[in-house]
C-alpha cells in the first residue's frame, strides 16, 4: 500500500471500507498518520515490521471502534473520555478526529511517546490533556474509559474502576474471545459493572477476531480497592501459566 502522500493516504482509507465520512475530520486523521510514521524511530511506537501496517492495523482499526462506540453510546462534546495506556495515542487521539470532538484524556505511566504526540497535538492546535500516571492511581471521573491492549481483559476492569463514572461506560477493545468468564464475572461484580453490549466488528476480519465489550458502571456502587499492580500481574501470569491463556 502506497502511502507517501496526503491524498494517496486518504484515499486508502476511505478504499478499506465504508467509513462514515460525515463524522471524521479525515485531513486530521492523515496528519496523525504522518505523525506516527515520522516519529516512529524516536518514539519507538511501533517494530519495524509493524510500521508498513500503521494505517490498517492501528489507524484504521482505532477508527472502526471509535466509530462502533459512537453508534453505540451518545458521544458529544461534553463527554470525558480517558484512553488508558494510550501510547501513541491509540485508540484515544481518534476520538478527537471526530468532528463532534468530545473532551478526551490520555493517560500512560510512560512518558517517551505521548510527550512526543503532546507535541503534535499543539502543533495541530488540538486541545488535550495527558496525564502521566498508573491509571489506578488518578481521582478523577470519565464518561467513557477505553484501553487498546494494555492490560488484558477481564483484569484490565480492576484498572479503570475508579475512573468510570456511575452509569459510566468502559470499553475494552478485544480479539479473539479466549479470557477467563470465572474472573470476568469476579471483577464485573466486584467493581460495579454490567455488560451493556458486547459485539463483533466484522469490517476487521481482515486482521482477524474483533469485538467490543461494553461495559457499564452501576448507579450504586461501593468503590473496591484496587490492588498494587505488582499483585496483578502475579495473578495474570500465574493464570496464564495455568491455562496456557493469551492475552
């Protein structure tokens, strides 16, 4: 795929599949692309033989969940959005290449890469706030949470409890449906969620399995505590150990 071009760039895009060209500021989405492939080597956001896939497997896929996520729940400019382990930006900065562009938050305990699309960002004149901290760490709330591939799924809910808001939404974006439902039915209970949607993407079964859980915080809750992340990961991979489990 060609892709040194502006023009040659959206028109990829556009050639993948039918994208509602309504609600995207498309000569944003291209600038961000650029911005990934120039700053690929200094940030190391991507290994070599990911960056010839950056528009199909990162931009485009983040777009199509964006988009599903849109359909699904109301998004406007009055909602907080925090991506979790954002990186680069993805899945999060897409939800600022909407035109309708909701108030959005990046958060990464790493700093390199999303200093670099901080920078961006303002060379774009495009209003985001980052925060460079352990999500499990930060008192605020957010409409919706979404987390790429950070942390897998179910335990990644203990993550981003205390950001979601009541009646708040958080929205893993998964693959292929192999987490463990014993620990999915724990952690939904234990921090107050239930699953208010769950459904394939099927404009990416080029790039295999898709789908969305989302999920949505109850009106009542006792906030759980949250353990060190230290404590998380033992558990993830003892289990994974276990069960021979994939994230």
């Amino acid at each position: 795929m060609s892709t040194n071009s502006s023009d040659e760039v959206k028109n990829n895009l556009l050639s993948l599949s039918n994208i509602n060209q309504s609600i995207w500021n498309l000569d944003l989405i291209v600038s961000y692309y650029h911005f990934l492939k120039e700053k690929n080597l200094q940030g190391g956001f991507f290994s070599n033989s990911e960056e010839e896939h950056i528009l199909t497997r990162h931009v485009y896929e983040s777009m199509i969940h964006v988009e599903k996520l849109a359909e699904k729940i109301s998004i406007s400019r009055e909602t907080k959005i925090a991506d979790v382990g954002t990186g680069p930006g993805l899945p999060g900065f897409l939800f600022l290449c909407l035109k309708e562009r909701p108030n959005v938050t990046l958060i990464d305990s790493q700093q390199k890469r999303l200093k670099l699309l901080y920078e961006f960002t303002r060379e774009v004149k495009i209003r985001l706030e980052v925060i460079y901290e352990r999500a499990e760490l930060i008192h605020k709330k957010f409409q919706l949470a979404t987390m790429r591939s950070v942390v897998p799924y179910p335990w990644s809910i203990e993550i981003v409890s205390k950001l979601v808001s009541n009646n708040g939404y958080f929205a893993p974006f998964l693959a292929k449906r192999n987490y463990p439902i014993e620990f999915e039915e724990k952690f939904l209970t234990q921090f107050g969620f239930e699953i208010f949607e769950d459904f394939q993407i099927t404009e990416l079964k080029f790039l295999g399995e898709r789908h969305i859980k989302l999920l949505k915080k109850k009106a009542i809750v006792e906030q759980s505590f949250v353990r060190p992340w230290a404590v998380i990961q033992k558990e993830i991979r003892e289990y994974n150990g276990k069960n021979n489990f994939n994230q």
